[in-house]
C-alpha cells in the first residue's frame, strides 16, 4: 500500500497521452491526414481564417497523434464498442470525348494510371487479376496494398479491391456508358475504410474532403490527358 502511494501521480490526462495506442498504419494515416489539412489550412487562411484554423488545430492534432503514437481522447473515451468504421465512399460521373474501347482500354492498362493521378506512385501489375499499388501522400508519406480485379466486362465495367493487409483498405469500380455525341460517360464509385477503428473514423471524416478533392482533381487529370492525347491513341491494347 505504501509503494502504491509513494507512485508519482501526474494525473489522469498525462498518463493518457504517454500510452502508445495508434497503429503503425493508423499513425501514418494520421501524419498524412494531419499535414493535407494543416497544407490546406495554411494556403487558405487569407480566404477563410475561421475554417483555417480550425483545419490547422485538426492538422496539427493529427500530426501529434501520427508521429507520437499516441490519442488521449481514445485513451480517455476507451470502451468496449466494437472497432468497425463506416466505409467512405466518393462517388462521380464525367465525360470523355473519346470511344468508349479507348477510354476503358487505357484504363484497363493498370499501369497507365499514375500518368494521370498525382497521389498514385506506382501500379506494379503481377498479371492479369493481381497488382500492388503505392500512393504518395502529403509530406511525402505512403502507403501500399496489394489489389485484385474481381470484375471486368469488356468496354462496360471494371472493379478493384484491395486485399487481407493493406495499409489503406479500398475498393472501387466503373462503369463505361456510350455517349450521344460518340464520347464515354464514366460512372466512377471509390470506397476505402479508415483502419483505425472510430478514431480512425474521426480521421476520415476530416480528411475525405481534402481526398475527394484529390480523387475529382484525378477524375479530371484523366479526362484532360486522354482528350490532349494526340500520339497513339488508336493503337491502345483493349484486351
């Protein structure tokens, strides 16, 4: 009893915030999360200073929780509800001004697609179903996973999933619709799950704005490359 009460006591907040209770992807999802806002914030501040700051105070939280491992208000709200977070999903249609085998054909070529998307690093395709994906975040952070096409409908469809151990779990599909004007209407559906529980969760719900605009801006670095593309469009693989 007495060595109990001869314990240094610094309370109930400082214990918390020494516990490490983030996961090694959750503390990178954190970082990431964490400097997009605080980036966001800052280019912003002159325009809106009240949603600035407060992007700023999430960013900054976030970068603590990544580098340190460590989330007091998970360590002070702990209980025993199950750790499955709401999947996020972003959803979009555009239009391409080429055929519908050509634009699916370029997309269907895995590889291609970091030519277009500023996030994607790398697409390492294995074969035909399996492929490993990095993406490079703010801060130059990344993440990778290994995914499998689980369907594709030629010229019409095509679906990913990111399989057991991914750092980032996602899933995504589109589907390739004719045009009246002989272009390809694209019906795109990205789905990823936070990994961190209901922290995790809470991260999402501050980052999917930042990563929605990131996705769209994609969507469109697409549409634009495929539409300037001036050399060897016609001589695109499709199958």
């Amino acid at each position: 009893m007495q060595q109990e009460k001869d314990t240094p006591r610094a309370g109930g907040l400082y214990e918390n915030s020494t516990v490490i209770n983030v996961s090694k992807t959750g503390r990178i999802v954190s970082s990431a999360a964490g400097a997009s806002l605080m980036y966001i914030g800052l280019a912003d501040i002159g325009k809106n200073p009240v949603k600035s700051f407060f992007r700023i105070l999430a960013g900054s939280y976030l970068l603590y929780r990544g580098v340190s491992g460590n989330c007091p208000i998970s360590a002070i709200v702990e209980d025993n509800r199950p750790k499955h977070a709401r999947s996020v999903n972003i959803r979009t249609t555009f239009e391409v001004n080429r055929p519908r085998t050509e634009v699916y054909g370029y997309w269907r070529k895995l590889e291609n697609l970091p030519s277009f998307m500023a996030h994607l690093h790398d697409v390492d395709v294995q074969d035909e179903r399996y492929s490993h994906w990095t993406i490079r975040l703010a801060g130059n952070i990344k993440l990778e996973w290994d995914a499998e096409i689980v369907e594709d409908i030629r010229n019409e469809a095509l679906s990913w999933r990111s399989l057991e151990g991914a750092q980032l779990a996602n899933a995504g599909k589109i589907r390739f619709k004719d045009t009246e004007n002989g272009g390809t209407e694209l019906l795109v559906t990205i789905t990823y799950r936070p990994p961190a529980g209901y922290v995790g969760e809470g991260i999402a719900r501050l980052f999917n704005p930042a990563f929605e605009s990131l996705v769209r801006n994609d969507i469109r670095g697409f549409k634009q490359y495929l539409e300037e593309k001036n050399e060897g469009i016609g001589n695109i693989a499709v199958g």
